[in-house]
C-alpha cells in the first residue's frame, strides 16, 4: 500500500495503529497523492489485474514528480485485504468530489450470487481532503490479526522507514511515517540510522555503468588504535567478476559446462537489461576489542543483526525482501565460510544498491513483490554486485589486518588450542539434534587442525604466519557456532562444517612434505609445461621458456617434487587469470604472454623465474604471501601463501624480484616472481 501511494505521486504516507488497546484495532494508511476519480475506482482500482502502470511503465509515462510507476501486475491494492474484513476507501482527485467505498466481506460472502454482491462507490462534497487536498485514505477494521506486540510494531516502522533509500538524494521527496497513538513508546527511541553508520570504520561506494567502474574506500580509523585513516580509489577501471560455478553450494551439477575460458571481467553485455549500478556499503568489525571502542555495543549489535545485509532499491524505493532478517541473495554468510578472513558477512555490513526502472526492465519483480525472478539478468546483477563488493572486501582486510597486529596479545599460537572451541561446537549441535550430521565433520576438523599444528611447529614455520592460520581457522569455527545456534537450515550447516574441513584437508595435505630429494628444474618445468599445454592453447596465451632449450644448463636441487610442481602451478593459475583481465577476449587477439626460465644470477641462488604481461602487482610482498588475501573475485587468498610455505619447507623462498634482476623480457611488464632455491649442496 505503501509502494502503492508513491505511484500516486505521494510525498508522505502516514500509517495509523489506532485503538491497539481495545478488541477492535484500525488500520489507516493516508498518502497526499494525486487520488482517485469515480471513473478510476470503477474501471482500475475494482479491476483486478488492470495494466495501467504496466502500460505507463512500458511507454515511460512518467508522473509530475518525475517517477516511473512500480506497480505492474495490478493486484498489489488487493493486499488490503488480507489484513482485515471491514475496508473503507476515500479518495480525491483534482477538481473532483470526493469517493467513498466500503467493503464489507462479511455481507458480500452472505450474498447466495456473485450479481447480488454489490459494491457502492458513491461522491460526497469532501470531508478528509478539504480545500485542495488530494489522495487517498484506506481504513481496515475487523483486522485478521488484531493482537500487536510493540516487537512486531517496531518490525513494521523498520520496514516501512526503509522503504526509500537512506543513501540515495532524490530529486523528489518520499518519506514515510508510523503513529500509535495509545503506545507512542514504541515507535521512541529507534536509533538514528545515520549516526549509527557514522560510527562504522569502513564505507565503500561504486558506480558501474557502460561497463566501466568508479569506486571509492575509505577507512575511518577507530578510536583508541593508533591506526591512521586511509582512503582509495579508482576510476573508469575494468570490474572482476567471480565466474559462475559449474555446481550449486551441494555440489549438485548446474548442467551444461562451456568449454571457452569463463570471463574474468565485466562489459557493457553483462549489465544488459539491468543499466547502471549504484552501490554504498558500510562495515563494522565485531571483535570485542573493536567493538568497545565504537560506544554502545549492545546498539550497535542490536542494529546489526535487525538491519544487516544488502538492500535493493529501483529508483531509490525499496525491493523487498532483500535484505531482511534471513535473507542473503549474494550468498555472503557462505562465502565468508570459504574465506574467513577476508569476506564480509550480513552481520557486519549495510548496504544499499539501487538500480534504475528505467533501464533495469529484465529484472521483473515476482508477483508477491518478494524479489526478482530468478533469471539471468538477476544472476547478472547477483555478479556484478560481488564483484564490486570483493574490492571492498579486499581493501577492508589491509586495515583489518594492521587493527589485528596492534591488537593481538601475542599469544604462543601453540597455545591456542582448538579443543575448547570444537567442544562448543558439539555441545550446539547435540542441543539442535544435528550431532549425527556435524559430529563426523567436527571430530575430523579436530583430527586435521592439530595434524597440521604439530607439522608446522616442527617444520619451525614463523609464529607470526602460524598466529594468522590458526585465527583465521577459528574464525571458521566461531561462524560455524553461530549457524547452528541461530537455527540455520541444516543442509546449510552441512555445507559450512565441510568447508571448514576441506581448508584444514589443504593445509595438512600441503604440509605432508613427502620425500625430499634431488630433483631437476628443467625436468620440473617442463612437467608443469605439459600439465598445462590445454590451458596455454584455451587462454590463447603464448608460452616464452628459455629455459627447456637444448643449451641451456640443467641444475638440480633437493626438493619434494609434488610440493613444488603444486607452488609452480599456483603460480601459472594466477598468471593466466590476470592476464585475463588485462587482455580481455572481447579485444579480439590477445598478446598474451608467460616467460618461465631458470636464472642462475640471483644473489641467493638459483631460481625459477615466472613473468607475464598481465596488470602486474599492487601489493606489497608481505601481504601477498599472508592466507586469504586476494584481488580475485572468486580468489580464496590461499596459492601465494601456499607457494612461499612450500619454499620454506623445502630450504627456500617465494621472491618478488624486479623485471631487471630477474632477466626477464622488457615487453613483459607485469607480475615477475621467482622461486629461490637457495644456494644447495
């Protein structure tokens, strides 16, 4: 009804609880709009289905205030009547009397025949919209539901608050208003939502259109950590696009596989049917030491479990039910399950992302008005979304991270032990009889963790790198905890609690280290060469190797060569993803380039070198090499971490030398890296 009132061009709608005291409560919902003549109730409103928005829509007929109508299906005014037996309708237009129309279902159902079920519209000299007044006022009595909680009233102030974009400046003003005369209590005190936003360490805004991306980050600082404020930004830049799995979150097959290179960045094409993005994002950090310091915690937890998550909006008014409690269209709470560490879940961000009716006409809202309809462009927009919020996500974990350094304790990370946290995480499942389902997958989680704690603290792994594996890992566990106790779907608690055990299954199988021995690089080279010829000639990337000439010299190293052909993949997997980015597809024949070779001529010893044409590197050495941080969409921060642990283990080192030291090619301008063997026997 509310949506109902902006396409009648209204300014304010103002919704009434009266008399919530007594047996008998009203509904009244007034908007100041342009109202209704006896000739629209007659031949639309009484209509069922009439497609006079859908026609204004279609032809761009737009309103005095410059608005595209929402409605399309014609059966939104019927929700009135769901809410109670007993309606009566006023209404004016300009320049006309005023109409009244009472329904009363009790004597339409009483009537033997449908001809005898009569309707009276009938005009009056105005009585509510006096002088030049216009709109229309719905009163609903004999409600179906006629018990309110001040819980479910503040529910309905939320929802209907937020029916215009708190982020968007509209040309046009709409705002809406809830009154309970007898409780004015609760509808007190609801927390501004700006000032709470304020208090929020990260935003993120973005623009998307024509294919081409503007961003901006801002880090505000927190109280209390000497941490300084940072900001970045980019404009007219290419947008990464996580690429569309093959299988659903359970591993079901999704059909059909192409055989072409999925696509790593985002054209003018991928936003056909959807138009231009606009998108601002706020995140909080929910560690206790942090969260003491923004003021209010309880508030502001309170706040971010009510409102968290990503709300759509379409010229600026809102699309229901994203972002309401229980729901997660981008899928955020499981993906932050895959990388703990970097990705935001619903809990700890606002966001608000508004498209335009205009140009969005491929995303058609679902009947119930709960959603789009789950077609392509709404799998479109679900990618482009993620997209621009993994920027976020990444720049949000360079200062995440120095927050972490200033305030950890410095715990012996052996003493960290994971007993404690997987023994709440049985008692939680036994209390929600998921203990048949989770109890294999907990203890192997167990089995697994303290495998890989024993193998790195003997294979004498620096504290700091095993300090941020370990926390990264109960981060895991802590968001496992808290969808069993939340009352997640149990399929969904499944899938969490093997994403947990498969990124254990990958530290302990990395550090198996296996039987080290003499080994050739040229044979290892060559080995990863044949490994990925099929991928070479699908990426159209042309392969430079001096190093597997005839005349070049062959050294041998001492090394676990499955360990090692693992690190020199990861590497190739990188290269050919950026070299993606740089060169797209869609620019017809692309000058892709990877150069492998042995350089002898590093001071620290032999290495194998690896350089591309791609975008190059932005980041520093240290937080490449750190667990889950990644620039890919779909990246889970994992290969160049990996890639330096298997130096480590086997006596070397990942490096990040420069073009010039490491005698690459000069047309090869982008990532060089190198794995330094160290000087041997």
């Amino acid at each position: 009804m509310v949506k109902n009132a902006y396409d009648a061009d209204a300014e304010t709608v103002t919704v009434t609880l009266k008399h919530l005291t007594t047996p008998s409560p009203t509904i009244v919902v007034e908007d100041d709009g342009e109202g209704m003549t006896l000739e629209t109730i007659r031949d639309i409103w009484l209509v069922p289905a009439h497609d006079h928005r859908a026609v204004q829509r279609k032809e761009s007929q737009r309103t005095r205030r410059n608005r595209l109508p929402l409605g399309e299906k014609g059966l939104g005014r019927f929700a009135v009547h769901k809410l109670g037996d007993k309606i009566q309708l006023v209404t004016r237009a300009k320049d006309s009397l005023e109409c009244v129309v009472d329904i009363d279902w009790d004597v339409l159902i009483e009537k033997p025949f449908l001809s005898e079920a009569d309707v009276t519209v009938r005009t009056r000299t105005p009585q509510v919209f006096i002088g030049t007044r216009t709109g229309t006022m719905l009163t609903i009595s004999r409600l179906r539901e006629s018990n309110w909680t001040r819980g479910e009233v503040r529910r309905l102030l939320r929802q209907i608050t937020s029916i215009s974009s708190p982020f968007e400046d509209r040309s046009d003003r709409f705002r809406t208003l809830l009154i309970v005369p007898e409780r004015p209590e609760w509808v007190a005190g609801v927390p501004d939502v700006e000032v709470l936003l304020d208090r929020a360490p990260w935003r993120f805004s973005f623009i998307l259109e024509d294919g081409q991306l503007d961003w901006s980050y801002e880090f505000r600082g927190v109280t209390g950590i000497k941490l300084a404020p940072r900001s970045a930004e980019m404009t007219a830049t290419s947008l990464l696009i996580a690429s569309r799995r093959d299988v659903d979150i359970y591993d079901d097959d999704q059909g059909a596989k192409s055989k072409k290179p999925k696509k790593v960045t985002a054209d003018a094409n991928h936003a056909e049917g959807i138009g231009p993005i606009r998108g601002t994002f706020f995140a909080f950090d929910r560690d206790r030491e942090v969260l003491a310091k923004l003021g209010d915690t309880q508030l502001v937890q309170n706040f971010l479990d009510e409102n968290g998550g990503v709300r759509v909006y379409r010229d600026g008014i809102r699309v229901y039910n994203y972002g309401e409690p229980g729901d997660d269209w981008l899928g955020l709470d499981l993906r932050r399950v895959n990388t703990p560490g970097r990705n935001l879940s619903r809990n700890i961000i606002i966001g608000a992302i508004d498209l335009s009716l205009a140009h969005s006409q491929k995303l058609q809202e679902k009947t119930n008005r709960e959603g789009f309809v789950e077609n392509d462009a709404y799998a479109r927009l679900q990618e482009l979304v993620l997209g621009a919020l993994s920027i976020f996500e990444v720049e949000r974990k360079i200062d995440k991270d120095n927050i972490r350094t200033l305030t950890e304790k410095g715990n012996d990370p052996e003493i960290r032990n994971i007993s404690q946290p997987l023994m709440a995480l049985r008692n939680a499942a036994k209390k929600h009889n998921l203990s048949a389902e989770l109890d294999p997958l907990i203890d192997k989680a167990e089995k697994n963790y303290n495998e890989m704690r024993d193998t790195m603290l003997r294979a004498g792994l620096s504290g700091m790198g095993l300090a941020v594996v370990f926390h990264e890992i109960q981060q895991g566990v802590r968001l496992l905890f808290d969808a069993i106790e939340s009352g997640g779907k149990p399929e969904t608690i499944q899938v969490q609690a093997r994403e947990l055990v498969r990124m254990l299954d990958g530290f302990t199988e990395l550090l198996r280290k296996g039987d080290r021995k003499l080994h050739s690089l040229k044979h290892l080279i060559r080995r990863v060469r044949d490994l990925n010829k099929i991928r070479f000639r699908a990426h159209n990337v042309k392969l430079i190797c001096p190093a597997l000439e005839d005349n070049t010299p062959d050294i041998e190293r001492e090394f676990s060569f499955g360990l090692m052909l693992g690190a020199l993949n990861n590497l190739l997997d990188n290269a050919f993803y950026w070299l993606q980015v740089r060169w797209p597809e869609s620019e017809g024949t692309a000058p892709r380039q990877i150069y492998i070779n042995i350089e002898q001529e590093l001071a620290e010893g032999p290495a194998i070198v690896v350089a591309d044409n791609g975008p190059g590197l932005v980041d520093d050495p240290e937080r490449l090499t750190r667990p889950f941080f990644s620039r890919r969409p779909d990246g889970m921060g994992i290969g160049l971490y990996y890639t330096n642990m298997v130096m480590e283990l086997n006596g070397g080192r990942l490096g990040f030398p420069d073009a010039e030291e490491a005698n690459a090619p000069k047309n090869l301008d982008g990532a060089v890296l190198a794995l330094i063997f160290g000087k041997g026997r």
